[in-house]
C-alpha cells in the first residue's frame, strides 16, 4: 500500500481500489473491500441517467450484490470508503 501525504505532513494510509467481478455480470458480482479496515462502506448502482438502481452496505469482507434484476446495460458503480467517493463502470450481460 502507498502512503499518501497530506498538506500537513501527515500521512494517510491510500486503499486500494475495490473493482467489481465478474464485469461484465450475469447474476452477481463480487466487491471485495477485505483489505480495507473495519468499518462501513457505502455501494450505489446507477444507470446510465443516473437514476439509483442499487444501495447497500458492507463492512470489510466481499460483498455480492444480485444483478439479476438490472437490465443489460452499462452502470455505474460508486462506492464509499470513509475519504472519498470511487466510480467505476459495470456491464450487466445475462
């Protein structure tokens, strides 16, 4: 893991980025925030207009979320980690 520094010489520690698998997903895909501390983490899926398709939360293990329900398409993934917000693309293929 890298070490990031702030403007006041602190260091922080950088996570690492959690990528969804399989992408693209059927049914299911896999985050797996293990390597994170403990704590929550926030996951929201948007479709392509932005409307919420998906929101839950996950303490530091894999977390699988249901895809079945989404249409094929392209999302996006967003998730939480306590400093900042990820976004990421997600493909659903059934």
């Amino acid at each position: 893991m890298a070490v990031a520094h702030d403007n006041n010489g602190g260091g922080s520690v950088q996570l690492p980025i959690v990528n969804p698998y399989p992408n693209a997903a059927d049914n299911l895909v896999n985050l797996d925030f293990s390597e994170y501390p403990e704590g929550t983490y926030y996951i929201y899926i948007y479709d392509i207009y932005g409307i919420l398709k998906y929101y839950g939360e996950t303490s530091n293990t894999i977390k699988t979320i249901s895809t079945i329900n989404l249409p094929n398409g392209l999302y996006f993934l967003n998730y939480y980690n306590c400093m900042e917000i990820i976004q990421m693309q997600l493909l659903i293929q059934h």
